[in-house]
C-alpha cells in the first residue's frame, strides 16, 4: 500500500512538475466557462422573457445549466484524458526508469496501481475546475445538490475507466505520440458506439450500446445511480487493469 | 552470494547468453567483460529480476530470481546502462523517492540521503533538477540511487561511462570502499577498468563464457609466452626487412615474427616466443653476428587487453584466416 502512494506521489508530481498538469486544467476550465457563460446567460434571458409574459419559470437551474455542463464535461474527458496516460508507461519505457520500479521491490500491480491513481488524481483536478462555476450556482440560485453529485460519481467513474484503458495503451508502446494518438481513437470509438445504435434494437445492437461509455454516464447525468452503470465502469476499470497487468508480464519476458 | 548455473536467455531469434555458470563469494569485485552484444547487459538483467531465465537458474543470497523476485531485489542495488532517472525531479527528491521504494523507512531516509550523496560527490547539485545535470552527474546521481538502501549487491552496467578521468578514480576508490560488505559486479568494456578495480574477470563473448579467474592468474597463464620488440637501424640500406625477418625467424624458441611499421628509416619486429622460451639473448646475438645495429630490444608484457583479445577472438582466428591478419586487424578496430 505504502508503495502504491510512493508511485502515485511521484506521478502527480511529474504531472505538475511539466505544463501538461497546468494546461488541462486551464483547457477544461476555459470550455467549462464558455458554456456555463452561454447557458447561464440563455437561461436568464429565457426566464426574463417568461416573466414579461406573466408565465411561471419555464426551466430549473438543474436541466438548464448544470445538465449540458457535467453533459460537455464528460465530452471533453474524452479528449483529455489521453494526454494524462500517454507518458505513463511509455516515457519510461524510453528513457529506461522502467528498470528503475521493476528492479525494486515493489510488484507490479502496485506500480501499476499508484500510476492509475495518479492519473486519477490529476484528472479529478481537471475536474474540480468546473466546481468553480457550479460554485457561483449554488452562491446565488438553488439548484438541487443531489444530481450534481451524481453527475460528478458518474464522471469520476467513467473517467477511471478511460484512464484504465489510456494506462494499458501506454504500457504497449515506447512512443508517447502513439499512446496518445491510440487511446484517443479508442475513447472515441466507445463515444460513437452509442451513435451508432441509436436506432437499432437488435440484440448485437443491445450489446454494442452497452459497451459505449457514454450510455452509462447518461443515467448519472439525470441524477440516477443505476447499478449496473456502476458495474459496468467499476468491472471496465478491473479489466483494463488486469490486462495492463499481463502486459507488464510480458513486457518482462519480450524486452 | 551470487550462484549462476546454466544460464540461456534467449530472445526470439538470437541467444544472447549461452548456459553461463558462474559464482561470486561474498565481498568480491567481479568484472564483467565482454565485447559489446557479449550478453553483459542481459546477464545482469537476469540477476536484477528485470528479465526471466529461459533456462537455467541464478541465486542471490539462496534466493532463485524466478521463485523469490522480491527477497532478491531487496537485496539488490542496480544500476543500468542509463542511469534511471527522473529529469523533472530535483536530485534530493529522487533519492528519497528510490530509498522509499528500496524499502527505508521516512525516519531513516533523511539521513541515507546525506550520505549516499556525500559518498557520490554530489552534494552541490542535491537541490538542482536532474534534467539540468551533466551526464557525470547524472552517472553518479545513478550510483547513489543504486547504494542508498546498503544492499548486499550491487551490479552496475558500465558505472565509469561518460566521467572523466578524475572522476573515474574517484568512482574506483568508491566502488573498493564499498567492496568487502557489499558484492560487486560491474560490467565494462574498458579493461583498465578490471585491471584497476576487480578482482575477478568474467570474459565473455558471443553469449558463452570465455574465461573466469583472478586478474593476476588470468595474465600469468598467458605471460608464458614472452614477446620481444625488436628495433634494427640499417646502414647504407643493409640489411632489408625481409633479410632480418628471416635471420629472425630462424632464432631457436621463436613462434612468429611480426614486422611493424618502420620509423625514420629504423625497422620494427614484435617477435613471440614458444611457450616457456626466453629468447631475448639469442635475438640479440643474431642480430649483432649478422654484423647489424641492435638499436632497442625490449619486453613486451602481455596486457589484458591482449588476453581479452586473444580469448575473443580464438574463434576467429582458428577460421582458416592467417594469424596474424586476424590479430591486427582486430587491434585496429579496438584502438579506433
């Protein structure tokens, strides 16, 4: 355990150490604010125009705001994220450290561990940046806490998953461009299963549509903890875990 | 304190190291030789638990590296042929992360520290970041990081790469200090390097175990031989080479002549005896009874590097090449 923390410290001290910590977070704010901007200011102007015409408040701040937020948050995880796990394992395969944490006494599922969590860490960072706009909701209006924190679950979970997967990626190649640019592809592929079965209610379909991340975090949005959402991510983390587990193995026995 | 037996490694197509059996008591300096590609690397990846055997078994302090990784590599101090370091991290903040992950207790780290970076001559840089290091530092802050948790054994892969000249002395005199409690292997292709610090060479080549001895043993089995430089200054163009050669290969006791390059005017031999033949007399009664100028006549000590060379290169040799093409070809190829 206490060499779970050890690589986990470590990496999140790298993360920020370089400007890649900084400039996520800046990122993921910026378009966080630009639509809470939009959002807000549609929704006070929606509001201002129902009460000229004597109507009750046509939305709550819930649907209007925070649901397209979290909503576009968890579209611009998708985009983030392979920049958090490209330099996991494939920086140190290149530059060699590898050695370094296989030759201690450490396990492997220990660094793999501290690795995930440091990304982890990092990426709840990101997330926190989108706290200070839901922060200036609850100073001045009343929105309902329960289904943000729901939301929030729902973005942590499906964001673990993700990671899980970048990890693994990181851990099959040397070249940070490559783990990058394939765990992109991969995050975005689950994104656009759920597109393409919008329609269709085939049993193949069923199963594609379960394996899309993104129809799992939309029962989160509305508020609801659905337990097999839950299963699904905690179960995707496991896996993704488990295989980059077996790839450090064979790291060892190809290398 | 090290036991290797039938060591393979093979990797998909190649067999880097070749059933390699070998032992290291306790204390010991052991050098590691080998021309590049020899399987020092591979070995020693082996003995870290960084890469599994594919047969054969490897022991440190009784522990097998495939039964007991753990036992071993707690007892370990490893330092690769890149030293694996961090650039993003001050050189303090490193060392504390290592010793953490070697297992030394956060009581204790503080003072590991100031004194793995005393020992190492780094304690200007301890608050620079790592990246901005020379690559002499960076070589040593590697070998604090392989020392910090006093492990029984330490085995560094080319430790003196990239210092200089005075820095290499001072790794030696750290790496004897160490020597006695800890066991030590380090891998080189520099031979002075055996010749300074270890006291046993394990030369290998091509994957397979050349030959395992004592420094002094390993010179003397081949000292039996003795090798003359010989230098005749011709007067009015008398004698020609080929004259002295022949007069000189027909000396009692001598295995070959070889003619050097010949400076201002004055040729050169290097001339070998048989085993166990001192011929120094008889070259230079020769020389002078065919009436010519002796002008130097000197012994040639076998170094290691001809032992190395020798050992290294045997296979080639016995390929139906010529002798002594084989043999200066390969000098050349070292002294580039």
């Amino acid at each position: 355990m206490r060499n779970v923390f050890l690589v986990c410290r470590k990496e999140l001290n790298s993360y920020f150490a370089s400007p890649i910590a900084y400039l996520l977070m800046a990122f993921f704010g910026l378009m966080i604010g630009f639509v809470f901007y939009t959002a807000t200011r549609d929704m006070v102007r929606m509001s201002f125009m129902a009460q000229m015409q004597g109507q009750m408040m046509p939305q709550n701040v819930n649907d209007a705001i925070i649901k397209p937020l979290l909503g576009l948050a968890s579209t611009v995880a998708l985009f983030l994220i392979p920049m958090i796990t490209m330099r996991t394992f494939a920086e140190e395969k290149r530059t060699g450290t590898i050695e370094l944490l296989m030759t201690s006494p450490v396990r492997d599922t220990e660094i793999i561990l501290g690795k995930w969590l440091g990304a982890m860490l990092l990426y709840l960072c990101v997330l926190a940046m989108s706290m200070i706009n839901l922060a200036l909701l609850f100073a001045w209006g009343k929105p309902d806490l329960k289904p943000v924190l729901v939301a929030y679950l729902g973005l942590i979970l499906q964001g673990g998953c993700l990671l899980a997967i970048g990890v693994f990626i990181s851990t099959t190649t040397r070249n940070q461009i490559v783990a990058g640019g394939v765990t992109f592809f991969v995050c975005l592929i689950l994104w656009l299963l759920s597109w393409f079965t919008a329609f269709d209610s085939s049993s193949t379909a069923q199963v594609i549509n379960y394996l899309s991340i993104v129809t799992h975090f939309e029962n989160f949005s509305k508020g609801v903890i659905d337990t097999k959402d839950v299963v699904f991510y905690l179960s995707m983390i496991f896996f993704s875990l488990f295989i980059t587990h077996r790839a450090m193995e064979s790291l060892r026995w190809r290398a | 304190m090290i036991k290797v037996e039938g060591l393979t490694k093979r990797y998909a197509r190649t067999v880097a190291v070749d059933n390699i059996s070998f032992e290291v008591e306790k204390g010991q300096i052991v050098g590691f030789l080998g021309p590049n590609g020899a399987g020092k690397t591979t070995t020693m990846r082996v003995l870290t638990c960084y890469l599994p055997p594919t047969s054969g078994t490897a022991t440190v302090a009784g522990f097998d590296v495939l039964e007991n990784p753990m036992e071993v590599k707690k007892r370990i101090g490893y330092l690769p042929e890149t030293p694996p370091v961090y650039p993003e991290m001050e050189v303090d903040e490193y060392l504390i992360f290592v010793g953490q992950l070697k297992g030394i207790s956060s009581r204790e780290i503080r003072r590991r520290v100031d004194d793995v970076t005393e020992r190492c001559a780094i304690g200007d840089v301890r608050k620079k970041l790592i990246g901005k290091l020379s690559k002499g530092y960076r070589q040593r802050v590697g070998l604090a990081q392989a020392i910090i948790h006093n492990p029984d054994v330490l085995i560094l892969d080319e430790p003196t790469s990239g210092l200089d000249p005075k820095q290499i002395i001072e790794i030696r005199e750290l790496l004897r200090s160490l020597a006695g409690e800890h066991t030590i292997i380090l891998s080189t292709h520099i031979l002075s390097e055996v010749e300074h610090s270890c006291e046993r060479v394990i030369i290998i080549s091509q994957g397979k175990l050349v030959a395992i001895d004592s420094v002094s043993n390993l010179t003397n089995r081949l000292r039996g031989s003795e090798a003359v430089a010989l230098e005749v200054e011709p007067h009015d163009g008398r004698p020609n080479p080929v004259e002295v050669q022949q007069r000189l290969e027909q000396v009692s006791g001598v295995s070959r002549v070889l003619m050097k390059d010949s400076k201002n005017g004055r040729i050169n031999f290097e001339v070998e005896s048989l085993q166990g033949r001192s011929i120094r007399a008889d070259l230079a009664r020769s020389v002078v009874q065919a009436g010519w100028n002796l002008s130097e006549l000197r012994a040639v000590g076998l170094s290691l590097e001809d032992i190395f060379l020798q050992l290294t290169t045997a296979e080639q040799k016995d390929e139906a090449k010529p002798k002594e093409e084989s043999k200066e070809k390969v000098v050349e190829g070292v002294n580039q």
